[in-house]
C-alpha cells in the first residue's frame, strides 16, 4: 500500500542494462528496482525499441531517422517523468476516485452549511412561534431597533396613537444580547394598547388589553380587517423597579415595559436572569 518512489540513480543503471554495459553484480538490484518502478519499466521497453530500431532498421523513414526517433523517445520518457511526480505511478489509491471524493466532500460542506443556516433563520418550537410569525413581524434574529437612528417619520392609526415606522436597514446588534431569539422593539405608544409596524410599514401587530384586564388577545391588521390568533395570559411583575407586563406563550415570553427613553418590548425564548440584564439595560 505504499508508494515506491523512483530514485533518479538508476537512470544512469538503465541506460547500461538496456545496452548490456551494467555491471554484472548490479544486476539482480536494478532487475527487482524495474519490478517495483513502472516509470522505469516504460523507459526501459522504450530503450530496448530504439536499440532494435538500430539494429535490425525499418522501412519507416522516421524509425530509421535517429534525430526523429530520439526525439519521440526523449518525449515519451518526460510524459513517464509527469506522471510519476504527480503521483499516476505507484500510487495505493486509484487516480479515479480522486475527483468523486473531492466532489462528495465539497457536497457534504454545502449541505451541513445549509442546514446550519437554517437552523439560524429557525424561530424556535412552534408553540411559540404564533405571537411573533402569524403575526408578521419579519425583523432579523438578534437585533434591536434605537431611535435615535430612526427619522422621527410617524404614522397615525385611527387617531388615537402614533408609532414609529421602521426599516431592515436602521437594525443594530444589541451589545448585551446573548440569545439569538431576541426580538426588542422601540416605540412610542402606551403600554396596554400597542401597535407595532412591520417592516413594509403595512400590516401591524396589536396587543391590546381585554375588559377585565388579565388577558391580552394578539391581532394582525390588514386591509382595514382584523384577525385574532388567540388570547395569551398577562402578569405584572416589578423587575428591580421597573413596571413589566409578562406574557407566556409556550416557550415564547413576550415582556412590555416602560424603560429609560421610551416604551419596549421584548420576545423570545427568554429566562428569568436575562429579562432582567435587558430590563434594566434599557
């Protein structure tokens, strides 16, 4: 299984052998050097037909040519020569394999490289997936939107509130996140009734408390229609101060609260630890 790599000492050896010149004691060592090395084999049958050539002559002028026919030989030996570096001779695996094994591996990259991404662009368990995907918010995972970045362009909704509008471009990576299902949107509307825009700056979200105040339903608004995609229980809670308004959804909790500059709102698969650190950080 290992390869036999030619020794350039025995281009000399051959030329002798093929001539009858070499050393008698030699022999035996070039005899089983030729069993082993097919480069030198090829060169020898090679030699041993140019020697021929001579003796015996042939009715092909370019045989009987000896310019002509060294300058075939010579070409035939440097072809021997290519093959043997790149590794045609010799070698324990079949040139033929090489080139499916280079092209299943590649495969195998791009597919787990796929996969990878799309475990990225995954939402998380579908229990939770309604309060942030039926509802058309289309934000990148892992980003927070800042204000003070975004044109003050409001927009008004049945006159009773404004809200931002908000584009892919003004996203920001926010320095103290840690999980990637993190979807933080600024805005400046009250906490109970809420509107947020989605990208396009059409269809919305809207969370709006019920009559008695311990449930909220989540609505998506388009074409002057609403739809309800279910009602979803809410808790207060006061994380080191601050007034929350918590919803659970499955593994999904969407957290509202009024922080430094504005009202937010946070949603994800988020533990009680990190809705603090994100709270207190806005």
């Amino acid at each position: 299984m290992f390869r036999y790599f030619h020794n350039k000492r025995y281009d000399k050896l051959l030329l002798q052998y093929a001539e009858g010149l070499l050393d008698p004691d030699l022999k035996d060592e070039v005899d089983k050097h030729i069993s082993k090395c097919k480069r030198c084999k090829e060169k020898l049958e090679h030699i041993e037909f140019c020697n021929k050539a001579f003796q015996v002559g042939s009715i092909n002028p370019e045989i009987n040519n000896p310019e002509i026919l060294w300058n075939r030989i010579r070409m035939k030996i440097e072809v021997a020569d290519i093959k043997h570096q790149s590794g045609f001779y010799n070698s324990p695996i079949p040139r033929i394999v090489f080139k499916p094994v280079i092209i299943g591996v590649s495969l195998l990259i791009f597919f787990i490289a796929i996969s990878f991404w799309s475990d990225l662009l995954n939402f998380g368990p579908s229990d939770g997936r309604n309060v942030i995907q039926q509802a058309g918010v289309a934000f990148d995972l892992g980003y927070y939107l800042d204000l003070k970045d975004i044109p003050d362009k409001q927009e008004e909704f049945n006159n009773t509130f404004n809200v931002k509008t908000i584009g892919f471009n003004e996203l920001k990576r926010h320095p103290n996140l840690t999980t990637d299902c993190y979807k933080i949107l600024k805005r400046t509307c009250s906490v109970n009734n809420t509107r947020l825009l989605t990208s396009n700056g059409n269809e919305c979200l809207e969370i709006s408390s019920s009559i008695n105040g311990n449930q909220f339903t989540v609505l998506q608004q388009g074409s002057g229609t609403n739809w309800s995609f279910g009602s979803y229980t809410i808790g207060k809670k006061y994380i080191s101060g601050v007034e929350c308004f918590i919803v659970k959804d499955g593994n999904t909790t969407a957290v509202n609260w009024k922080g430094k500059s504005g009202n937010y709102m946070i949603v994800g698969n988020l533990s009680e630890s990190e809705i603090e650190k994100i709270v207190l950080g806005l």
